[in-house]
C-alpha cells in the first residue's frame, strides 16, 4: 500500500462521539430509571412510553434523510444514541428496528413507496420495527426458508410460519422475506426470495394470526402465521427473486448497531461493578481491593474498550461508503462478548445482590446473553470470518 492510499482510509474518531446528542439522551433516559424497566420486564411490557419519548424527540428518525422527515444523520449517530440508552440501564431493542428496518426501503423501494412510507415512519406515525425473516424449520439457514408468496393477478398470497419476530404486535409495517419462486427452480440459492411490506393494521385477522411468545426477556417476540393471507403487489420491494441480497444490504447496519448496544450493556456493568467494588466492605475493606475482584471488572473494561474501537473502524468504513462487513461482524461479535463476559463479572461482584430485581442486574445480564445467538448468533459470524475473510472452506 502507498503512502496515498494510506491517507485515502477514512479516520476514526478517537474521543467522544456525538456529545450533544449523548447528553439529549442520557437525560430522556433519566425519566425512565430502573423502576420503570423493572415493572415492564415483570409483566413483560411494552416501553410504550419511552419509545413514544425517543420518537418525540426525533432519536428514531436520525437515519432517515432529511428530504422525507428524518435527520439524515450518519450510522455513528444512530449508534451513539442506542449505546447510551443502553448504559443508562434502558433496553434499545424495544425500537431500535424502527431505525433501520427502514433501510431496504429507502435502498430499494420505489419513488411511489418511499413517498408513500418513510415521511410517515420519521414522524413515527407509522412504526416500521417488524422484521421477519426467521423460520421454525430452516433457522439460520435463510435461503431454504419455506413461507410463500405466490402471485394472483393484482396481489400475492402468502402462506407459512415465522417466529421469533419482535414487535410485531407493535408495528404497522412488517418487512417480510418469502419465497417467489421455489428452491428447485433457482439458479442460485441467494435468488427467489422477496420482500414484501405487510400492513399489520389490514393483515392481523385476514390471514395473519400473531402469537406472542414469553422469553427469558422482555423483547415482545412472537410467532407469526401466515394463512392465505394477500398482499397487494404494489407492495413488493424491489424485483422479485432479489430480497435475500435487499437483506444482507441491511446487515452492516444492524451489526453496527447491536454492536453499539452491547457496549452500552457492557459499560453499564463495568460502571455499575466498579461503584460496588469501592463500597462493598467485606473482611474490612472494599471487596475491589482484592484482585478477584478488580482484575475481572479491568479485564471486562478493557474488552469493552478493544471492541468500540472495532465498531468506530466498522462506522468510519460504513460512513465512507467502503465495504465494511468484516468488520461490522467482528464489531457484533466482540462488543456481544464483552457485554456478556461484563454482565457475568457484574453478578459476581455484586454476590447474592446480584440476584435481586431492585438492583437492575440480572434483568441486564438476561437482555445482554441475547446477542450472541440474534441478530445472528455468534457461530454465523466465525463462519463468515473463516471463509470470507480467512479463505477457509465453506462450512455449511
Ligand atoms: C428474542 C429473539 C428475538 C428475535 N427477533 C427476530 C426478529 O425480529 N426477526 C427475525 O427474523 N428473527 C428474529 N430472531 C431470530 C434470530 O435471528 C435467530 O434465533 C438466530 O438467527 C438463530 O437462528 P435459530 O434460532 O433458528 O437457531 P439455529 O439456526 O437452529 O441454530 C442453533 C445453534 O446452532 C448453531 N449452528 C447452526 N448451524 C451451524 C453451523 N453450520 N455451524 C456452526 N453452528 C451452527 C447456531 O449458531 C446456533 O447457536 C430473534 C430471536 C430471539 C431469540
């Protein structure tokens, strides 16, 4: 490489990145303390309140550019903002899909759509935060997925099961992958699947029943059945056959998103660990000056540390418009561990505390583990590595 290209390679911010827009969020996220996510996560709840806060406050809009009604900031925005909601102890992934599931649409939607939807979803009139793409049967692999859509003169009928699609029962809009055209006549597996906009206001009732599932979390997720259920064709996004590319697309983004998120989990626990460690006394002195304890807590900064920095690399590459993908993974996949490798040294400080609701903890550390297996788990993004970064043989 020359001295030239060198200086081509877009820069990476070192200091605090957006510090207005942290500190807007930092303070919204103030009126929505501890108390407030404890009572939803008992009865497993949907933030509307805060999600109805962020949107007044224009932090779901920032990716949509400005000629539709949203901010048209960069990605690291967008990342700022997710990462502080999630060291402030809230949980992002109630809406975070509001910001970007948009992304297909506004990359391959046509004139007609775009005007028709993304001023609507800036305003937050319209919530586009459903996304289905996972299937009981086919899992991770996406393109032996089986839900159809087949066409009939104006309208396409789709039949099929998805699940573990969040929101759904919070959202307007939902982005769907189906199959147009079947497995055995494709010449490629990427091709013959499509996107679709489902209006969930006409859907639930006329084909689409939704059945929420309880998790672990409260991540509002359900189970979606699809039964004869049409969509107009003026709905389709893009050309038919070509949806699994309009997907992956979107993938960088929500890499580096849920990447920001998870270092956001993983401060919350270092701050949350350390404060403990100075004031816990046990045996006489802080529980922090004994190295079991404080060496886990610096081991857990220092992760947290090394894997924002591959996220700002994965941003300033997404920014500059240059490919990004391994690095938006490898940003996915060390801030997930970080944030779980915190989240466990968190309970460990804090002993049988730990445990207790009112300390906000094992609520965290149950949201956090959720990283590693969605978006994508933890084995997908090794795979991708070894192949197509390391150049190892395909595995699957
Ligand atoms: C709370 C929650 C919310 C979600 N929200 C959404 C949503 O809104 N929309 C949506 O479409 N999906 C959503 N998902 C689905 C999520 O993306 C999938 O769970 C995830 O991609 C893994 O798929 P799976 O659960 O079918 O696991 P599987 O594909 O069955 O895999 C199970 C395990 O085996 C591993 N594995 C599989 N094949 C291989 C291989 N070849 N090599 C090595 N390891 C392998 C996987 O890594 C995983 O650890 C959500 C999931 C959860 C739990």
């Amino acid at each position: 490489m020359s001295h030239s290209d060198e200086f081509d390679q877009p820069s990476l911010p070192l200091g605090e990145t957006y510090p207005e827009i942290r500190e807007s969020v930092r303070a919204l996220c103030a009126d929505f303390p501890g108390e407030y996510w404890r009572a939803l996560d008992r009865e497993r709840a949907y933030p509307a309140d805060f999600v109805k806060a962020l949107t007044e406050a224009g932090f779901l809009s920032a990716l949509i550019p400005e000629d539709y009604g949203g901010s048209g900031l960069p990605i690291g925005a967008a990342a700022a903002i997710l990462e502080e909601i999630h060291r402030s102890g809230g949980n992002g992934a109630a809406c975070h899909a509001q910001m970007y599931t948009m992304g297909t649409l506004l990359r391959h939607g046509s004139p007609e759509q775009k005007k028709a939807y993304l001023p609507g979803i800036a305003s937050g009139e319209l919530r586009m935060q459903a996304f289905g793409v996972t299937e009981p049967t086919t899992g991770s692999d996406t393109t032996q997925l089986r839900t159809t859509a087949t066409r009939d003169g104006d309208h396409y009928v789709v039949n099929g099961q998805k699940v573990w699609i969040s929101r759904a029962e919070h959202s307007d809009l939902l982005l769907l992958l189906a199959r147009t055209t079947p497995k055995d006549q494709v010449r490629s597996r990427r091709e013959g699947l499509s996107t679709f906009l489902v209006d969930m206001r006409e859907a639930v009732g006329n084909g689409l029943t939704i059945r929420p599932i309880r998790t672990m979390l409260n991540h509002a997720t359900t189970e979606l059945f699809f039964d004869g259920l049409k969509v107009p064709a003026e709905n389709l996004i893009g050309a038919e056959g070509q949806g699994f590319s309009y997907i992956l697309d979107g993938m960088n983004a929500e890499r580096i998103l849920i990447a920001a998120e998870s270092i956001g989990d993983a401060r919350f626990f270092v701050d949350r660990a350390s404060a403990y460690a100075k004031e816990r006394v046990v045996f006489g002195r802080p529980i922090g000056q004994n190295q079991g304890i404080q060496f886990p807590i610096a081991r857990a900064y220092a992760a947290s540390e090394a894997a924002d920095l591959m996220t700002r690399k994965a941003i300033a590459l997404f920014e500059a418009g240059k490919p990004c993908g391994p690095e938006a993974n490898m940003a996915k996949l060390l801030a997930s561990e970080a944030s779980w490798s915190a989240a466990d040294t968190c309970i460990q400080t804090h002993g049988g505390f730990g445990f207790a609701e009112e300390y906000d903890i094992e609520r965290k550390f149950r949201e956090a583990r959720l990283y590693q297996v969605a978006p994508i788990s933890t084995n997908m993004i090794l795979a991708y590595i070894g192949q197509h970064v390391l150049g190892m043989p395909r595995s699957y």
